[in-house]
C-alpha cells in the first residue's frame, strides 16, 4: 500500500509516541498532485489538543479531515468525551466494507493544565472536561474493533442440481440472485438461498494499545468487550464474536517480551553501506545494528501473552516482525503471511560478500588502521566487542539523558517535527533523577507549538527565542543591570561555560519567517606546554538563500554546514 492509498487514520492515543508521525503524513499527502489529497484522521476526544497545536505550523488546507472518534452528532468534540461515553461502544464508521467500532478507555487520575493559546471557548471546555472526568490529556485512549461484513456462502451445483437446476442459464440466474424455475414436476421454484452454502461470519480484528499495566486490567472489566473475549459456554452463543486477530502495542515492560525485530535491519541496503563502511574505517564509521549470532542465540523466548487479558488456550502468539501480514480477505487467505519478511543477514555475511568481491579492501583497511594509529599515538583497536545492543544503539538512552539544549533553526516539520518526541523520551529516562529542564531555542512559532502540546504531555522543558540569542541581544542582556530576571537565558549562559563554548549566536537568514542561522564558538585553550591553541568556530546555515548576516557570520569559521533545499 502507498501513501496515496490510505484515506483513514485511527489514533489508538494521542502522544508523540503515538502521533508524532502525523504531521509529515498531513503535509506530505496536502503536497501529492495539483490539488493535494486529504485523509480522515480520527482519535479519541483529546486529538483536538494536538490539532490545535498543528495550527501553528501546518495549514488548514493540510489537515485533511481530523475529528474525534466519538464525534457522532454534530456535537462538539469536546464535549463528547463526557464520562458518560466511557467503556462504551461507538461506530464512526459502518458501511458496506467495513464496520469500525471504538471504545473510549476511562483515564486514571486528574491534573490541570493550562494554555495560553487556547482559546477561551476550548479553555473552558477542556476545564470543565477536566472537572467532570478527572481528565489527563494524553492518557485517554481507545481499543479500536474492525468488523467485515459476513462472507456469503457460494451456490453448490449439486444442491441446485438435487433441485432441478442444471448448469446452464438457469443456474447463471440463480447465482445472480433470481429465483429460477424448476425442472422437476414437485417442486415449483428454487430461491438462491436454496442452494447456498451456509455464510461465514466476516474477520474480526481488535487493535488495543495498553501503555501500562493497569490498563491492561481495566481491559478485562468493559461490558462492551465481553463478547470478544468470552466463551461461548458463558454466554449465549449469537453473543459471541470470534476475533480473528488481536494487535496488541504493548512495550516490554507489560509484555515480558524479548525484541526481535533489531536483528532485521529495516532499511537493508543502508545497513549493508554501514557495514562496509565500519570494516574499512571503523574509526569514523559506527557499525550497524546487527545482532551477533552469539546475541540472537543468547535470547530468551518470547514470554507468554500476559495472563490478565485471559486469552483462551486455541489462541497463537505470534510477536510481530517488520513485513509481516495479516490477510483478511479473500476468506481462504484469511490469516498471517510472512513471505514479506526478511531473512536475517550478518555482517559476516556482509563482509565475506565485500572482501571476495573487493580482496585489496582488507589491505585498505589495515593502512586506515596503522595510519590512525601514527596519527593519535594509540595502539588501541576500536571497540568491536559483543554487547548487550546493537552498537548503533549503545548509549543511546544516555546520549538523550545528557541533552542540554536543543536548537531549531525555523518552522518546517523535517526540522522540528520530531521534537516532542525526543522531549518526552528525556522526561520518562529521567523521571527518577533530579535534573533542570531542557533549555529549547527556536523560533516564537516553535514556543506556540510546544506550549499547546504541553496541554497533552509535559516535556520538561524551558524555552528562549531565537532573537533572544543573536549577538546583539546577547550585548544587551550583559549590558542590563535587571538581566537575572531571564532564567532562561541566565541558564543558557551557565550552560555555556560548562559545555566549553564561548559563544552561541542565533543569526537570522532569508528563508521562511523566522528563520536562523548560528554560530557556536569553542573557548580558547592551552596546550601542555603553555602554547595557545584557538577555539573553534561552526555555522550553520539553516537553509538559507545567499543571506549577508550570515556571509558575515561565516567568516574565520573552522566548519561550515551549509544545508539548502533545491
């Protein structure tokens, strides 16, 4: 399936775990064609949250058709998340293809939040939202049901034969739906349904997202979801539902599974490069996320499905790997399909591929390694180890935790898109720690943006503007005597020094409005025998057209990262 293709998108909850993919999607599919295209993007009550929050940044021609999954009767959003509609099942879409029903998962507790932007109208409402439900954005979520329609059963001949009606066009009218006349003398018509074998029930397919393990609990309590998981022994059995296929989103940490998808690299052909590149130069180059065979062996099974969903014994667990299928229709492919998924691949398997092609690479490799060795007065070999991840995801979690700052250059999603994300995976990696919040410098759309999100999920985080950094406000924020009044940029400062820097200017560039370049500057340093050694100096452009600040900027720069579009 491409992009082109889907027409609706179901948010299970609404996080940058969950959504932060949403905005490129918008702005991609708003772009395809002469006209663009829309899609219908539906979530539970609180994706109004984050659509507000998109306002800022993406436009209203681009956000498609975006409305809660209980917006049913013209009523607001809002106010259809009333407790009243908790653990009840609602259908926002039932036609003749398909029947798609949500379930509204009540939230755990309440905490307030506030948004400037908002405005007063969306303020109260979320408010008394808030009042009436005990209400965390963010937290609320829903178990999403897909229901085919029934698969009718096919004309037999040899009842439509027992019955006086031979193939023939006779028999054609009957399949078409028409009663026929009979051949024998006892029996006057034949109704299509005469003929027919029994109809099957259409597939059932059942998406839960349970973040923790309290909801997971409060799964097997909804009435609405009994006859999806009940036997039919409890129950009458025109009440039971035959789900043919549950998708469950889960982390680890509920499930007591084991990942397997890191030792299938997604992006093969990027993985095989990295690869090559690390056996020539692994000094420069980081080796991929290959598991080792001694890792993939050394892992356990995959633990059984949770007990508290209570799945019946017939049940198969299967943890999903990337590419793999689930057909629905037609009936008899009904079931898992992982002929799309890849083969695992070694980065022996890659390496014995480049050396029998390319012998002189090994030769190549050995001179990379004794130069480096000369050059840096080290016998040391790089660190090729096994460990307990990937090297590419070494030190990742920690890389995250130690973040400072973050700076934006300007407002478009390939440049700032994934902040949330990355602010709310700090804030969980640190929960247990005593830590300041992050300091965040962009430009005021970007403070608009961030401020709305916070309404769903707090990123720990202290914001500055751009203009507050460039060096003339910096000459002016030491030049006022009142200047502890801004935290955030006596922090910044602070923050400075630590990290080694002289200097960090925001300049601004001729792009779209509000728009930055910058200049980092390294404090100067001496060597061990007293000599002076010059600091360093990066700019950035932010991508820019030919702009004078930063040609001026530029100059006397130890590096230069020019990024541009076409």
């Amino acid at each position: 399936m491409t992009l082109s293709q889907i027409d609706h998108i179901f948010l299970s909850r609404v996080c940058s775990g969950t959504a932060g993919g949403l905005p490129g999607i918008l702005l991609t599919l708003a772009g395809m064609g002469k006209e663009g295209m829309s899609v219908n993007v539906r979530g539970p009550p609180d994706l109004y949250l984050l659509v507000d929050a998109m306002k800022s940044f993406i436009p209203n021609a681009a956000m498609g058709h975006i409305r809660s999954a209980l917006h049913m009767d013209g009523s607001d959003e809002v106010a259809s998340a009333s407790s009243k509609k908790f653990g009840r099942l609602f259908a926002p879409i039932n036609d003749e293809v398909v029947k798609i029903s949500v379930v509204l998962l009540p939230p755990r507790c309440s905490k307030v939040f506030s948004g400037s932007h908002l405005t007063e109208d969306l303020q109260a409402q979320w408010m008394n939202l808030i009042a009436e439900v005990a209400l965390i954005p963010g937290e609320l979520s829903v178990v999403c049901i897909c229901e085919l329609p029934e698969v009718k059963g096919k004309s037999n001949p040899d009842k439509a034969a027992a019955l006086g009606v031979e193939r023939g066009p006779k028999y054609s009218q009957l399949q078409s739906g028409n009663l026929v006349e009979s051949d024998h003398q006892n029996i006057m018509k034949v109704h299509p349904c005469d003929v027919m074998e029994p109809s099957v029930p259409g597939p059932i397919v059942l998406l839960v997202d349970c973040p923790t393990l309290s909801r997971l609990q409060e799964l097997s309590s909804l009435q609405s979801l009994t006859p999806y998981y009940s036997n039919s022994s409890e129950q009458h059995v025109e009440m039971c539902k035959k789900v043919n296929c549950l998708i469950y989103l889960s982390p680890v940490s509920v499930t007591n599974t084991t990942a397997k998808n890191i030792d299938i690299p997604i992006l093969k052909s990027s993985s095989r490069i990295a690869a090559r590149l690390n056996f020539l130069c692994p000094q420069f180059f980081a080796a991929p996320g290959f598991w080792s065979l001694q890792q993939l062996k050394s892992l356990p099974s995959v633990s059984k499905f949770p007990k508290e969903l209570s799945l019946p014994t017939s049940c198969q667990t299967i943890y999903a790997e990337n590419l793999l299928k689930f057909h629905l229709l037609p009936y008899k492919d009904l079931g898992l399909d992982n002929s799309g998924v890849r083969a695992t691949i070694s980065r022996t398997e890659i390496l014995n591929e480049l050396t029998s092609k390319i012998p002189e690479i090994i030769s190549a490799s050995e001179h990379i390694t004794q130069l480096w060795r000369e050059n840096n007065g080290t016998t040391e070999e790089p660190l090729l180890h096994v460990t307990p991840l990937p090297s590419c995801l070494e030190g990742a979690d920690e890389a995250v935790k130690g973040l400072r700052c973050i700076w934006i250059s300007h407002i478009h999603a390939d440049h700032h898109a994934g902040l949330a994300r990355i602010l709310a995976l700090r804030r969980d990696l640190l929960n247990e720690t005593p830590h300041e919040p992050l300091i965040v410098i962009g430009p005021q759309q970007l403070e608009i943006f961030l401020e709305r999100y916070q309404i769903l999920e707090d990123l720990d985080m202290q914001f500055l503007d751009c203009r507050d950094t460039t060096k003339a406000s910096w000459e002016t924020f030491e030049s006022n005597e009142d200047n502890d009044a801004n935290e955030s940029a006596n922090r910044l400062k602070s923050m400075i020094r630590e990290t080694g820097l002289r200097a960090l200017n925001s300049v601004p560039v001729i792009h779209c409005p509000q728009a930055y370049g910058i200049v980092l500057k390294s404090a100067d340093r001496t060597d061990i025998i007293g000599k002076k050694i010059p600091g360093w100096k990066i700019v950035y452009c932010g991508d820019t057209r030919p702009c004078p600040e930063l040609v001026e900027a530029s100059r006397g720069a130890t590096v230069l990262i020019h990024e541009a579009c076409q």
